[in-house]
C-alpha cells in the first residue's frame, strides 16, 4: 500500500465514521469526497470499492456498541428479570421491521435507480425539509428517555425508516425526526436510532458483502482494515459528540448544512 493510498482509505473511513450517524446524509458525502477527490475506485477497483465502502460501515456499527454496550448488555438480561418501564427487544425489532422487509423486496431496484446524483440531491433535500418540519411541529409532554417509548411509537418510527431506503435521505434524519414528532426528546429519539441501526445495519452490510464476494481480492485487506479502522475511531468521536449535541441545537443546524451541501455539489457536479 502506498502512502497516499493509505492516507485516502484513511480519509475515506473518517469521512464514513463522521457522517454515518449524523444526520447529514454519508451518501452525498461519499459522493464529494471520493468520486470527486479521492477516487479509491483507481486503486481498489470498480467493484471492490463498493464492497470496502459497505464493509468500512462495520467500523461504524461496532463504535455504536462500544458506546452503548451497557445498554445491549442490558438487552440481553431476560425480560422477566428486567423490570419497570424498559426498552426490550421487541421495540427494536417492531421499529426495524418495515424498512428490513422493504429493503429487501426492493434491493436491486434501489441499487440499480436510485443511487444517481440527482436522486440524492433530492434525497438530501427532503430529509432536510422532514428535519425541519419535525423541529418545528414537537408536541408537548416530550419523553425524556428512550426506556419510555411504545410500540406505536417504534412503528411509527420504523414506518419513517424506510424514507432514508432512498438514498441521500438519511437513516438517522428520519427516523430522529420522526421520533421528536411522536413525542420523544431529540437524546431519546437519537438514542433509540442508534441501538436499531445495529441490527439493520449489520444485516444489510453482511448480505451486500456476501453477495459481493466474488469480487473479493486479497490484496486489498490492508484498506479493508485500515478503513474500518478509521471509520471506527471516527464514529466513536462523532456519536459522543451528537449525542451531547443534539437536544441543545436540535435538527434545523444539520437541515441547513444539507442545503449548503446541495449547493456545493451542485456547484462541482453541474
């Protein structure tokens, strides 16, 4: 591996670990920064970038278990020894449920429409105007903690999900909106999407990787880790990070910064 090959998985990584739990959109970065800068795909390969691109994600996946690791230990105590108002398992899986099953009746279609310039840049619009139409529309009475929330409200939130299955949308910006607008704090909201993404990510990444395999080369192992690496170191900075931010400056902030990130595209692509 070449220094600067090895500064761009670098970069790659830390741009994947920034920005895959904010809600900014990772895919309109990954747009600016490697398809117009650092273009890994000369060195990795058409298809093995892609598949790097999902296996760094891991990285991400596992910085979330690190920082609520008390919490998934918590998870796995049997429900009859838990006791009081808690969040269980069932949440998770009622609120990750819809956008599993349409993600995956509807993979090769997504995969092969809608990952296009133009439709992220709507992506990223929409979820901005849902961002700010969420801060701006929070009920009263808001629950504090994520150990408060039901099973409508999981649903609900999981229904909202499946909007960032369009690319560009973002994950964390659906269903975090989605979370303030069914009454829950923004800290609680975002707790709840991070613990969810867990499953769905994890599952999402293995079976890409696994129908990817074949354009595997071994070669490329020293990016794979490095990247995941980066990703990982990243990720832990940036969700500790929002997690202290978030119920202090709210969406609009991060709404905004996806309207200047559409401009900038905008500007380097048209």
């Amino acid at each position: 591996m070449e220094m600067m090959e090895f500064i761009k998985v670098v970069i790659l990584g830390m741009f994947e670990g920034l920005t895959e739990f904010a809600p900014v959109s990772s895919t309109g970065h990954m747009i600016l920064v490697d398809e117009m800068w650092l273009k890994t795909d000369l060195f990795l390969g058409d298809y093995v970038v892609n598949t790097f691109k999902v296996f760094i994600q891991l990285g991400s996946i596992l910085a979330v278990v690190v920082i609520f690791r008390d919490r998934f230990k918590d998870l796995l105590i049997s429900s009859r020894k838990r006791k009081g108002l808690r969040l269980k398992w069932s949440h998770i899986i009622t609120g990750l449920l819809p956008a599993a099953i349409l993600g995956f009746l509807f993979e090769d279609f997504i995969d092969k429409h809608l990952f296009t310039l133009e439709t992220v840049l709507i992506g990223l619009g929409a979820g901005a105007v849902f961002m700010i139409a969420a801060d701006l529309h929070q009920p009263k009475g808001r629950k504090e903690s994520v150990d408060q929330i039901s099973h409508s409200q999981a649903f609900t939130i999981g229904i909202f999900q499946c909007l960032s299955l369009w690319p560009g949308f973002s994950r964390s910006g659906a269903t975090i909106s989605a979370g303030v607008v069914m009454g829950l704090s923004h800290s609680a909201a975002a707790d709840f999407t991070f613990i969810m993404a867990v499953p769905i990510m994890l599952g999402a990444s293995s079976l890409s990787i696994v129908n990817n395999l074949a354009y595997f080369q071994w070669t490329a192992v020293p990016y794979f880790a490095v990247g995941f690496l980066s990703a990982f170191l990243f990720a832990l900075l940036s969700i500790r990070f929002f997690l202290k931010l978030i119920n202090h400056v709210k969406l609009i902030p991060f709404a905004i910064y996806r309207f200047i990130l559409i401009v900038v595209i905008c500007f380097l692509y048209f």
